[in-house]
C-alpha cells in the first residue's frame, strides 16, 4: 500500500520554525517505526502572497484537497497587515478551511502536571485539567454574508453576518456527541441564546441531536460569556465543549492559558470522510505567528509537535503512536525542559526552538 501523505504548509512567522521540529519528528517515526509519509511542502499566507500575489494558489489548494493530511504552521504578520482584505494571510488560511469544509475544530487544553505552576490560575484550579472545545470552523460570522464595509451618508458601516443552518450545527454536534462518548460522556454547549436568534437554533438543534441520537451523554447549555468566566473559575467542570466559529476561537485562546502557554495548545480540523474512509483534514497549532519573537530560536514548537500526534490518531489511526508521542512531550516537561514561554515567575534558563525538539526527540529514543 502506498505511503500516508502528507502536505506541510509551514506559513509565516515561527510557522517555519516549528515545522521544523514536526519535521524531525515525522522522520524519526519513519527511521525508528517503519511509519513513513510521503510529505510535499508548498506555500500558504503572507510568503505565498510575496511570491505569487495570493496567499494560496489554486494548485496548493487542490493539492490539500488531494493528501491524507495538512499540517500547517501559522500565518499573517505585520508586514502584510495593510493589504487588501482578499488577500491577507489569514484568508488563505480560512479557504482551506471552508474548501476542505472542515466544519469540526478539536480544540484540546491539556494542564501537564510539570506545568500546573506556570498558569496563570492557581495550581489546584488546573492541575489534571483536560478539556476538549469542539469549534464550528466552516461558518457562522466567520463566513456569513452579507459582509463588508460600505458608506451610509457620511459614515462607513462595517457588517458581517452571523448566519448557522440547522445542519450545520447538527454536524458538529455530532461530532462534539462522538467525542464525549469516548470520554467523559458530557458535553457543555455554549452559544448567546439570550440575544441572539442563531443561538436560539443554535441551542434547540443541539438538544434536539441530543435527545434523538445521544440521550446517553450528558448535555448542558451555557451562554458564552458565563462560559468564559467559568473556565476561568472553575474549568475542571466541563470535559466537551461544543461552539460556534467566533466563540470557539475566543473561548480556545482563554483555554490556552489555563495550559500554562499558547505554545502549547494544538488542533485537529476535521471534515467529512474521504473515499480511503479517512476524514478531510487539517493539524495546525492554535497560536499565531508570533511576529514579536519570530526568528529569534524562542518558539515553542509543543503545540506543532503535538497537533502531528492528533494526526497520528485522528487521520492515521496509530493511537499508540499518538500516546508515545505525548508521552514524551509530558517527560520533556517532567524533566524541567522549558521554551521562554513556560519561564515561571521564578524565571530560569529557557531552552531553544531546536533544543526543545532535540529534548523530544531523545524522549522517543529512550521510551
Ligand atoms: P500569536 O498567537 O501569534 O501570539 C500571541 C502571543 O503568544 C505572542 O506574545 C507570541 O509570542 C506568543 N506565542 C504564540 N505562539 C507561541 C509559541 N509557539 N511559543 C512561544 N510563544 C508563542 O497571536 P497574535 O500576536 O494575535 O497574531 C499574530 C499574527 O498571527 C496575526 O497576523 C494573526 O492574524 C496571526 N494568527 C494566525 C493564526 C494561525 O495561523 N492559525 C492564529 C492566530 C493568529
Ligand atoms: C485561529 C486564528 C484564525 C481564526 C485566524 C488567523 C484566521 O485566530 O485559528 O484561532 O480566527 O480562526
Ligand atoms: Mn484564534
């Protein structure tokens, strides 16, 4: 059988520089586990836009909609802030995303137990926390139309659209439902249905899925704003969290933190079956390019690293491999291995981009 492929779009910023070590990593599993990709690289964001004009080319998205998975890194930057709209970094970004109709973002926020000082929260709130935010990722106000910014007499009036079909929402339901059968069996869904009419659908298609499919699983709902104040509070109440595009994406980042790091946190974006039974897919970091210490050997390359390991189990089924993986990302830290990003108050000496990916790979070495 031919090999699993893989397409890398590493992007911009520390895109490249965490790609890097995920690099190193696929090539340990081929050296070390007989698990080889075939892996093509290509361009996507601001350096696809330098050097075509577009931030993804009609041939690299056919190429994603061709390969088992995408692995990307990060894209946008300050040196494109000020270009036109259409074709800003960020919306290659969401093309593949809606192209590939990757309608369900996995979203986990892990607390390693060598890393519950370094949050911003106390301890005891993180320690063993382990939370799974499902994001709606291929509509909502991220895609609604109509969109755009236009005058009304003397005024300019910017608009975007939150607009959700019933089978939109009942599809990743579904998948938030999946996922809590193989986990804690609960899933907490938050939307505005106290002001908003979406998530009044929102709300009443969710429980409608619930109660016909999953009555199972134990289902709550919760308006988003409480939700944020919650994960802050007391985030080791929830276990699955289903949401839309836009409050998924805020609601992540707030997770991110009770991790101790944004460098941390990775993703898995995922549609429907293809014809290999694999789902359409897409592994990226939740973080950004961060263009403030990009090029600097600062950047945590965990978040990359572990959105490779949810492609081992998601795309590739080698659940083992995943768990080694993790496995030795959860030692590294154990063993005191920090990027600056997990630098406690107490301060130390921060390890580099490469040395963070050397410490993993003698991890797997020695598991
Ligand atoms: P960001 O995630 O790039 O950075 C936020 C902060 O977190 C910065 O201080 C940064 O240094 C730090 N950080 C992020 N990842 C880190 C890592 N791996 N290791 C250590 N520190 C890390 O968010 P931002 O600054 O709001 O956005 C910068 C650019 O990235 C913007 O153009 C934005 O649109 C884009 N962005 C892209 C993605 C993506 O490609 N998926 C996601 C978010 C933001
Ligand atoms: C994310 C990012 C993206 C989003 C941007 C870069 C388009 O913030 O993946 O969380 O808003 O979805
Ligand atoms: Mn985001």
């Amino acid at each position: 059988m031919a090999n699993p492929s893989l397409l890398i779009l590493p992007g911009d910023g520390i895109g490249p520089e965490v790609m890097a070590e995920v690099r190193r990593v696929i090539d340990w599993f081929g050296a070390n586990k007989n698990l080889t990709f075939d892996v093509s690289e290509d361009l996507v964001g601001g350096v696809a836009y330098d050097k075509h004009g577009t931030p993804l080319t009609d041939e690299t998205m056919a190429r994603a909609q061709k390969v088992d998975a995408v692995l990307l890194g990060a894209v946008g930057g300050p040196a494109y802030d000020n270009l036109d709209f259409s074709v800003k970094p960020e919306r290659g970004l969401l093309r593949l995303r809606k192209e590939m109709d990757l309608f369900s973002n996995l979203r986990p926020a892990q607390c390693f137990d060598a890393l519950a000082d370094f949050s911003s929260l106390k301890k005891e709130i993180v320690a063993g926390l382990d939370i799974m935010i499902v994001r709606e990722l291929t509509s909502g106000v991220y895609f609604g139309e109509p969109r755009g910014i236009h005058k009304e007499g003397n005024e300019r009036v910017g608009i975007n659209t939150q607009r959700y079909t019933e089978s939109e929402i009942a599809r990743v339901a579904r998948s938030a439902f999946e996922l809590a059968r193989k986990r804690s069996n609960k899933v907490c869904s938050m939307e505005k249905a106290n002001v908003m009419e979406s998530g009044i659908l929102w709300r009443d298609v969710v429980q409608e899925i619930h109660d016909a499919e999953y009555p199972d699983v134990e289902l709550s709902h919760m308006y988003a704003d409480n939700g944020a104040m919650q994960l802050v509070r007391a985030p080791k109440q929830f276990d699955v969290i289903v949401t839309d595009n836009l409050f998924g994406d805020v609601l992540s980042d707030c997770a991110a933190m009770l991790t101790g790091s944004l460098g941390m946190l990775p993703s898995a974006s995922l549609g429907l079956p293809m014809a290999n039974g694999r789902p359409k897919a897409m592994y990226e970091p939740v973080h950004g390019s961060a263009p403030d210490i990009t090029g600097q050997g600062k950047a945590n390359p965990i978040a990359c690293i572990l959105s490779f390991a949810m492609a081992l189990r998601y795309s590739f089924d080698e659940g083992a491999y995943a768990d080694l993986l993790e496995g030795a990302v959860e030692k590294v830290l154990a063993d005191g291995a920090r990027t600056a990003d997990l630098m406690g108050p107490d301060g130390g000496t921060p390890i580099s981009t490469t040395e963070m990916g050397d410490a993993i790979l003698a991890a797997l070495d020695a598991a």
